[in-house]
C-alpha cells in the first residue's frame, strides 16, 4: 500500500526540495553582511575623543550564479498547481533575491533587494493599517512620555552575558530534560542574541537585564530554535529548518507576537524596536552612519549600544546615507500580521494552523497552503511547542477577548463612562 509521503508527485517535490537545501547552503545574508569587530572597536575609541569617522566596510566577492541557476532549475520542474510545488516556486525565489544580495555587498543595489526581502518602512501593515513607520513613531512617542513612569528600578538592574548565558542554559535544559541547546558567548555578533536551531549566541559585551532574559526565553529559544528543531523533523520538507529570508517577517512577528503574550515585551523593547525603523527610514532619506548614530544616542542608547544599531541599519549598504539594509522593518508588520493572523484563524475555526507555524520556518501564506500536507501527514506536526501554543484554551481566551475589545473605539470614550464599573 502506497503511504502519502510516496506518492509520485510528494516524492518528486521532496527531491527539489532536498537540492533547493544544498544550492541555499552558502547564501546566508545575515553572517555575509555583518561587519567584523574591529569596526566597533575603532568607531567607538575615536568617539571617545571626541572624533567621528564614517566607518568604511569591505566585504568579500561573492558568486552565487550556479546555485542561483540551480535554484532557477528546480523551479522550473516544481508544479505549481501542488502546494508543495508552489512553495518551492515562491521559496527558489527568494533565495535567489538573497543571492543576488550578498553578491552585492557593499554597494547600493543592496538597498533595493533588501526591500524586496524584508519589505520597506512605507509599505502599509496588514489588514490595510498605517505604514510600518508610521506604527514606530507611536510607540516611539508613547515610550518617550510613559517609559520613566512604567519603569520599575528593580527591572533596571543589569545582567552580565556570562550570568545570563548560565540562566538561560539552565532554563533550556530543564525544557528539554537533557542539552538540546546551548548557549554560547560571541564577541563578534553585532545584535544582543541570536538563536539556531542548537545554539543561542549572547553578544559577550552587552548588558541584560531580567526583561531580557524573559524575551531571549521566549523569542530565540521558544521560537526560532524550537522551528528549526522541528523543520529538522520534517521527513519531506527539510528546507524548513532553513532560517529562509522570506519567512523572516513570519518569524520575527511570532518571537515577538510571543513576547507580548507572555507578558515579556516592555515599553523599552517596543521603543528599541520602533526606533530601527525610524532609522532605516532616515537612512534612506540621505542620513549617513554617524547622523544614525547620534540619533540613537538622542534617544537614550549608550555609545556601544547606538553603535550597534546603527551598524544593523547600514549591514551591507555604503555609510554614506541613501542606502538602508531594511530587516528590522519585520518586527513591528511581522508581530501585527501574526497577531491579526492567530485571530483570524480562531473566528475561522482553524487554530491548528497556529500551532503549525511551529512545525518550520514558514510564511503564513505557507501554513494555510500547506495545511492539506499536514491533514495528510505528508508533514508532520511540531514536536516541540512553547507552553502558551500548547495551551489551546488559554490561546483561545486571549484571542477571544481581544476579538472583542478591538470593537471598543477608544475615541468614544470619556471619564464617565467608568463610573458604575
């Protein structure tokens, strides 16, 4: 008896797939783009003297021309009338977009193929909403009236990457009951943490603080490793343990979307995150590296801190100003498209799909044209899950309420309103 997972058309698929995996092997936009850490250091000493230089990166050559016709190939044979088929079309697309990037490192193309990978700080969020930057400048000027007054000086006290490295690899052992994942020191990582699927980097100078540990919990090891853990499981789709550019929103808007439901997102993490995209867009219209710089250090970061994310800004681009390397743009769309998504899916009856976007790397276009595949078991649901997925009832009455309370127009209101509540 013929099973799903060989079938003829699931078969031929599952071999694209397997070759798209090896032709995307080298293409990695994030490890290609970043700068190294003699940058930061020279910057930093000469801004201590009161001296400031626009940096000036070289980035090697790179050739990605036969694995981009490898990828061109395998969309060529996939049927696009298969779900399967019609992500391989849409996901060969994309790597070859981040090919074509990194083969452009250092020079202005970068901005324009990095907008068509993660988007632009104009485009409207989902559901017809304002622009991402937009949404950034509110919270921006919420965070600058409210942040003092919600802070709590017990949430201030600083955690050293070597504490935290300690108490999240305790955390994640007993998760997992054994080491699934570790957690490592790197002095060269340009953002404060980054996750895989087994192992999470903490930048070796940066300061933490119990805020983050909760976040680093929940967003990189509760989202992006246990994806990657469970794309690994897949018997058919192996691409989905890919940390894919075109799944990046997805990703980024579920570690976050995670945050904020288990109460872990504070009015400073809203702030650090809308004020990337304040200056991408500043970037983009004309602002250099050092105008970036001082626009983080205006709104509060310390010099090693701004320099950081002014160096996320302008990954692969020239420091010129006019040019913007546009990932942090996911964040704010990619937590209100899955926040507007996991509600959709509970008026539709179809939480399942929520707890499927944990089976991969995915897109949530990819969820629901996949979903046959799951119904199938040609691929296989998650094995590992966060609690507050796992927990379908309490999902559920989250999202319930918040289906409600968004009738609630708060522009209707006034203080009398709460006087017989």
């Amino acid at each position: 008896m013929t099973t799903a997972r060989t079938e003829p058309d699931i078969v031929h698929h599952a071999a694209l797939d397997a070759r798209m995996v090896q032709a995307a092997r080298g293409i990695k936009v994030l490890t290609l783009a970043s700068w190294p850490a003699k940058h930061g250091a020279t910057f930093l000493a000469d801004h201590a003297r009161g001296v400031t230089r626009l940096p000036h990166v070289e980035y090697p050559q790179h050739d990605f021309s036969q694995a981009r016709a490898e990828l061109a190939a395998i969309a060529r044979e996939a049927d696009a009338s298969h779900p399967l088929g019609q992500y391989l079309i849409d996901a060969t697309a994309s790597w070859d977009t981040a090919g074509r990037l990194c083969e452009a490192l250092g020079t202005s193309a970068v901005s324009d193929l990095s907008q068509q990978l993660y988007g632009s700080v104009d485009a409207p969020l989902p559901g017809n909403g304002p622009s991402a930057r937009v949404a950034a400048q509110h919270f921006i000027e919420i965070a600058d009236q409210f942040d003092h007054e919600l802070a709590s000086p017990a949430e201030q006290v600083e955690i050293s990457a070597t504490a935290l490295q300690l108490q999240l690899q305790r955390d994640l052992d007993d998760y997992f009951n054994e080491r699934m994942i570790e957690v490592v020191l790197d002095p060269d990582l340009i953002a404060k943490a980054a996750a895989g699927a087994t192992r999470i980097r903490l930048r070796t100078s940066a300061a933490f603080t119990d805020y983050d540990r909760q976040q680093l919990l929940q967003h990189e090891a509760f989202v992006h490793s246990l994806s990657a853990l469970n794309g690994r499981e897949q018997p058919v789709l192996g691409s989905l343990a890919l940390a894919s550019p075109r799944a990046t929103a997805t990703q980024e808007g579920m570690a976050t979307f995670a945050e904020q439901i288990t109460g872990n997102i504070d009015i400073a993490r809203m702030k650090r995150l809308s004020l990337r995209i304040e200056a991408i867009a500043c970037a983009l219209d004309g602002a250099d590296f050092i105008e970036v710089f001082r626009l983080f250090l205006d709104a509060g970061q310390s010099p090693h801190e701004g320099f950081a994310s002014a160096q996320r800004v302008f990954r692969g681009v020239p420091t010129t100003g006019g040019h913007a390397f546009t990932k942090d743009t996911v964040y704010l769309r990619g937590l209100i498209g899955v926040h507007t998504f996991f509600r959709w899916a509970l008026r539709r009856q179809q939480l399942r799909l929520c707890r499927w976007l944990f089976a991969g790397k995915m897109t949530l276009g990819d969820v629901q044209r996949l979903a046959p595949m799951f119904e199938s078991g040609v691929l296989v649901p998650p094995r590992w899950l966060p609690s507050w997925v796992a927990r379908a009832n309490g999902l559920g009455g989250m999202l319930a309420f918040s289906l409600f309370a968004n009738q609630i127009r708060l522009d209707t209101i006034d203080d009398t309103d709460f006087a017989d509540i």
